[in-house]
C-alpha cells in the first residue's frame, strides 16, 4: 500500500518502537475518523517486532479480554491457559510478558473505554507506571474523537497525562497532494473539477480514494456518487458525531446546521433556536474542535463581531445539504437533492474557494499568519489577509466574483483603512480565480 505525506509519521513511529529496547515506550496517534491512522500504524510496525492488534469493539469487557487473548497466542504463538474478564488483569499479564519478550500492540479507538469501562485509563496508568522501565511494549494508542482522547490525555486530571512519548495528529492530505493524486489518474481534470473534490473531500483520504475508484471527478460526479441509494456517505455525519457529542446530539447538530447554512453569529443562532447556545458553542470549538470563533483581523480586543466557522469540508457539506433536507434521503429521491446542490453549488464553492486559498498559503510557509475582514453587516469582506512579521509582508486576497480588474480596485479600496495597521509592511494585493488553483 502506498502511503502518502505520511515519512514523518512512519519514522516517528518506527524510532518510539526501536527506543523500546530500553524501556516499554507509549504513542498516541489520533485525527478524525477516514485519515488512514490504523494503516499508517500497521504499515509503520509492519517489518518490526511483532505487532498485535486490538480493535476496541462495543462488547462486554470479558469478550473483549478474549479476543485480546486469542491475539496474543497467534501474533505470538503462545501457549496462554489463563483466561481474563477484565481489562486490567490482562494488560498486567502484557506487560509482565514485554518484560521477556519484544512486540507491539495497536489499540484502536482506545476511547471506546469510556463506553465499556472508563476505569480502565487509570488501571492502564498504574500498571504502566509500575512496569515500564523494566518493559520493553511498544504501546500504539489510536483514536478520533478528539474531546474524549483529551479526557484521556489532556484534561487536569487525565489518567494518562504526560505519559505518551510520542503524540501524532494525522491530518489531511495537503492542497498539493491533492491535486498529485488525482491528476495521476485523471491527467486532464479541469480546475473545476479539481476544486470539486476538495470542496466535497477536504483531503481526507478516505474520501479522496474514494472519489479516484468511483471515477467521480466533476461535482455532478461527485454528487451521484455521494448522494445515492445505499452511500454510505448519507450517514456519515451522524456516525462521526453522535458518540463524541453525547446525548444532546440533536441540538449540537441543529447549531452545526445553521453555520452551514450561513448563520454564523451567536445571535442569528440563537434566535433561529430559540435558545441560549454559549456553552455549547465553547464546547463544539475547544472540547470537539469541530467549529472555530473568528472576528475580523485588526478589530478591536472584545470586538463582538464574531462569526464561526465549521473547519471539516464534509462536515459542512453534509450539515447544509444532508441533514438539513433529511426529506429527500427518507423519500429515496436522491436526484433532487443532486439538483439542490446543484443549484446552491455557487456559494458553497466560493466558500471552499476563500478556505482552499487560505491552506495553500499556509502550507507554502507556515510564518503566515492567516485571516480576513469583514463589517458588522458582512456586506463587504476581504477573504485572506495574510501577514508575516519576520519579513514585514502583507498580501491582501479575494476570491474573484468578477472581472479580475474590478475586482483588484474594490479590494484596495477595502483595504484602504486597514494600511494604517500595517504601516512598513510591504503590501501585495491579489484576485484568486478558479485558473490559480
């Protein structure tokens, strides 16, 4: 299997299990679900010492323990008479069996605990504590719901704070890789078509893949592909969020609804809910890392011109197109909801267009320092402002809506009152169109 963007990870991976020759060693790999973490940590301990791998299945704690075991003497081929029902005796007789023998183990979606029992983090932090130095596991934590991954690891009284040695966020692929990706199986993918399966992937290899096996590269494609009898793309959303948001799902999807759906300041939230939605707001930006707060670069501290954004690509597409008209998806008339987004496809790939110019910004040099400005009435914007302190630099950008001409004058004349925040910059100016991607 080829892997992609991913050197850095491997060698990080493949030196924390060679480290194990002195001491049993812990790495935490996470990121949202379909960025490819099992794979990377299979492939990383593919040609090492040996590796066990224990998915973390809904399941009483005894069948768990038992398919642990059963692991165990087959990876190992071990003659292994005892048996377990709790997760923490077995894990002591791990760890006693590294002090002898080398191997790994990949825990997979190692928050699951929390469902089964979530004494198990600490029960793991005391064997680990006592154990390690005289160990030699080479320990893979793997998981995707960030908020309860940070309980774990993160939180004040996180059982396993400080314990990991090595923590890896997977993300997406790149802007670049990208466009490598599919250009080597679609050689004459038009711009459009390429914008389409960012706007609709994000980068998410998953997805992506996905997309390059079905053929789908136009956004018509696309939406034949992902909006259909049986996708499993029609449920994705809800199955990526509902355990790690908890049993007020409905009402966090019901906010994540209208931000997709361009209602994006507190207020405007609140009164088409009906409700106050501070906390939850605070919760779904630091605890879920599902939306981020923004306020126009340069206003003033306390300003209360703050919108918030959605930060996964998919996820704002299936909260402004799927879960808001659910009617189409229980009548099977998936066709018109193809044609919904056709027909809205304009604003959400101006959208994608402001963030997908953004990234490629940033991951040219990650000295930037990215935002954009907007009025109380978002009735005028400038889409990217980018500044870099280092080398006094400043690029003002919009996304082109039309002639490019016209558009460069009204974005100086936008940017006018904020060159006196930037005075000794070096300032640049530019019209981003669908022919720059």
């Amino acid at each position: 299997m080829t892997f992609y963007e991913r050197d850095k990870e491997l060698e990080a991976i493949r030196k924390i299990e060679a480290d194990t020759k002195s001491s049993a060693k812990m790495a935490v790999i996470t990121g949202r679900p379909g960025v490819g973490k099992t794979q990377l940590v299979l492939e990383a301990t593919r040609e090492g010492n040996p590796t066990l791998y224990f998915p973390v299945s809904r399941k009483a704690e005894p069948l768990l323990c038992r398919d642990f075991l059963d692991e165990m003497r087959r990876v190992l081929n071990l003659r292994i008479d005892e048996e377990f029902i709790d997760f923490r005796s077995l894990f002591k007789f791990i760890i006693v069996k590294s002090q002898e023998l080398y191997f790994n183990i990949i825990i997979d979606e190692f928050q699951e605990f929390h469902a089964i029992n979530p004494k198990v983090y600490g029960e793991v932090q005391t064997i680990w504590d006592r154990n390690r130095e005289r160990s030699h596991l080479c320990l893979l934590l793997v998981g995707s719901d960030s908020a309860l991954v940070d309980k774990v690891f993160h939180d004040k009284h996180a059982p396993l704070m400080d314990r990991a040695d090595l923590w890896l966020y997977i993300k997406p692929y790149s802007t670049a890789m990208i466009r490598q990706l599919i250009t080597e199986v679609k050689p004459d993918i038009s711009q459009e078509g390429l914008l389409a399966v960012y706007t609709f992937t994000g980068g998410v290899p998953l997805y992506v893949h996905g997309l390059i096996r079905a053929g789908a590269f136009t956004c018509e494609d696309i939406l034949k592909y992902y909006l259909r009898l049986g996708s499993p793309y029609i449920t994705e959303g809800k199955e990526m969020l509902i355990d790690g948001v908890g049993k007020e799902y409905t009402f966090y999807f019901s906010i994540l609804a209208c931000i997709a759906n361009d209602i994006t300041a507190r207020s405007a939230i609140e009164t088409t809910l009906d409700k106050e939605i501070g906390g939850y707001l605070t919760r779904m930006e630091g605890d879920f890392h599902l939306i981020t707060r923004q306020t126009p670069l340069f206003s003033k501290q306390g300003s209360k011109n703050v919108r918030y954004s959605i930060n996964d690509n998919f996820l704002r597409f299936w909260f402004r197109y799927i879960y808001h008209n659910d009617r189409f998806i229980y009548q099977h008339d998936y066709e018109a909801l193809q044609q919904l987004v056709l027909n809205d496809y304009g604003v959400l790939k101006h959208q994608s267009m402001r963030k997908y110019f953004a990234q490629k910004l940033k991951e040219a040099d990650e000295a930037w320092t990215i935002g954009a400005w907007w009025d109380n009435n978002e009735e005028n914007r400038i889409d990217i402002i980018a500044t870099r302190e280092d080398t006094m630099q400043c690029v003002f950008a919009n996304v082109a809506t039309s002639t490019p001409e016209a558009d460069l004058d009204r974005l100086k004349e936008l940017a006018e009152p904020l060159l006196e925040q930037l005075k000794d910059y070096e300032i640049t100016y530019r019209i981003y169109g669908i022919e720059d991607l």
